[in-house]
C-alpha cells in the first residue's frame, strides 16, 4: 500500500467518525432539549415540584437574621 492510498484510507475513516460524531451530538442535543422542556413543563404541577427542585420546599420560609440591615420587617 502506498502513502497515497494510506491517506485516502485515513481520510475515509476520519470521515466516517465525523459522521458518527456528528450524529450522535445531534441525538444528545435533542434528547437534552427534550428533557429541557419536560422539566419546565412538570415544574408547573404543583404535585411534582417538591420531587424536582429541592428550592421550592424554601420557598416562603423568612430568613430572621439580625446583622441583615436592608431587610423590612
């Protein structure tokens, strides 16, 4: 095999990977768009909000702090 058909063989490969590379960013970025909207949409059940976002159980609870001097009481 001579250096000439090396780098189209090498070529080839590379092109191959590229493809699959490039089909499997376009699968992953779809599926985490995917779970993107999901997520946001189960965000707006109020049954389902505590399971997902851990901040939503803070929610309401006041913060007494003596040294904060720009809280209204």
């Amino acid at each position: 095999m001579n250096e000439k058909e090396q780098v189209k063989q090498y070529l080839l490969l590379f092109e191959r990977l590229n493809a699959q590379a490039g089909k499997l960013t376009k699968i992953l970025l779809i599926f985490l768009i995917a779970a993107l909207i999901f997520f946001q949409a189960a965000l707006h059940i109020r049954y389902l909000r505590p399971f997902i976002s851990p901040v939503d159980r803070l929610d309401g609870i006041p913060v007494k702090e003596r040294n904060v001097k720009d809280w209204h009481d």
